[in-house]
C-alpha cells in the first residue's frame, strides 16, 4: 500500500489568505495524484488532477503542484465558500487511497 | 446530466451481507471504471474498489476476501457486496466514476447512502 499523509490535519484562515495543503505519499505516486474538497453533507468534489490539472469548472484560485512524494494545492484567495474538507488521493497503485483530510476553517 | 444514486437497505445485522446497487442515468455506463468508496461518520474517505464495463475488478486488499463488485450495462447499474460485516463498516457509500483522462480521478460522485450495521 502507498500511505497518504496530509498536512496539517486543520487549518484557520481568513477570507482572501493564500494556503497551502501538503500530501506526501509513502513512495513516488508519478503525479497520479488528486485533490477533492468536501462540504458537510455533501459528496467530495474533484478539484485537480494528475497533480496539477484544474478539473472544469474549479475556479483558477485552486492550483495544484508537485511530483514524485510530495504535492500541494494551493488556493490563492480563499473565499467563503472555500471552507471545507479538502482530500487528496493516489491512482498510481491500487488500492487509491486517500490522505486522511485537512479541515479548512475560518478563523 | 450524468447522475449517480445508491440504494439499498440502510440496516444490516452484523455477519450479514451488504448489497447496495448505484444506478446510472443521464449517460450510457459506457467504457468506465466504476469506483465504491466510504466514509466512516465525521472520518475520512476509504477506497473500497473498482470495476471496469468489461466486468474486471480491483479490490483493496484489506477487504478483498469480502467484497464483490458487478456490473450490468443493461440496467445501466452496479452492485457492491460485502460479506460478514461488523460495526466497522458503518458508513457512507458512495458509488462513484473515474474519468478517461488517464490519471484516474473520480470525476463524479452518487450523493451516498448509510449503512448501518447494527443488531
């Protein structure tokens, strides 16, 4: 199995801040990795793929980067309706597990 | 407009079996691979497996001597099975599609359904 950590597991910010999520996979995933945001209630929402590629729809303040066992997504001016739980996820090897979330609050 | 919704029985006894279907409409399941996935209350998402429209499956190991995966484009709908369930396997599941980019998200989710295990 290819462990997915997450970090941090919470994060307090602001309207308008620029955050950063870190995942970092236990071996290389080769940029088969992928980034789902989830409101309460809700089903995940894919976000970004294979690393970096913005799913349609997603506004452009999302942005992932990164290779081999690390990777971030990035939101550029978090907005109220950002405030969710974000996941990332491996399809490199199976099974395509997933990190273990990172809560966005407001602070 | 492609949707994706799971049925089934929201209790079953623990030792029992859990038999949920997810029904496609809006599209054909076409040459997809169709994902189960569940999420434990106020926990994080477990990948449960997979199974392409030919009928080929992939299980996480750490449930695959329980589950069973099917598929029947017909109906346009899948099954999950899975065997011998315990309180551990309370959880939403959701059906869901990964898309043909080649990298393999899931693109698109069914909303999810509680299963309970309980007596």
């Amino acid at each position: 199995d290819i462990q997915m950590t997450q970090s941090p597991s919470s994060l307090f910010a602001s309207v308008g801040d620029r955050v950063s999520i870190t995942c970092r996979s236990s071996q290389s995933v080769s940029n088969y990795l992928h980034w789902y945001q989830q409101k309460p209630g809700e089903a995940p929402k894919l976000l970004i793929y294979g690393a970096a590629a913005l799913q349609r729809g997603v506004p452009s303040r999302f942005s992932g980067s990164g290779s081999g066992t690390n990777y971030t997504l990035t939101i550029s001016s978090l907005q109220s309706e950002d405030f969710a739980t974000y996941y990332c996820q491996q399809s490199y090897i199976i099974p395509q597990n997933f990190g273990q979330g990172t809560k966005l609050e407001i602070k | 407009q492609v949707q994706l919704q799971e049925s089934g029985p929201g209790l079953v006894k623990p030792s029992e079996t859990l038999s949920l279907t997810c029904t496609v409409s809006g599209d054909s399941i076409g040459s997809y691979y169709w994902t189960w996935i569940r999420q434990p209350a106020g926990k994080g998402l477990e990948w449960i497996g997979r199974i392409y429209t030919s009928g080929s499956t992939n299980y996480n190991p750490y449930l695959k001597s329980r589950v069973s995966m099917s598929i029947d484009t017909s109906k346009n709908q899948l099954s999950l099975k899975l065997s011998s369930v315990t309180a551990a396997d309370t959880a939403v599941y959701h059906c869901a599609r990964e898309n043909n980019s080649g990298w393999h998200p899931v693109e698109l989710w069914g909303q999810g359904t509680l299963v309970t295990v309980s007596s």
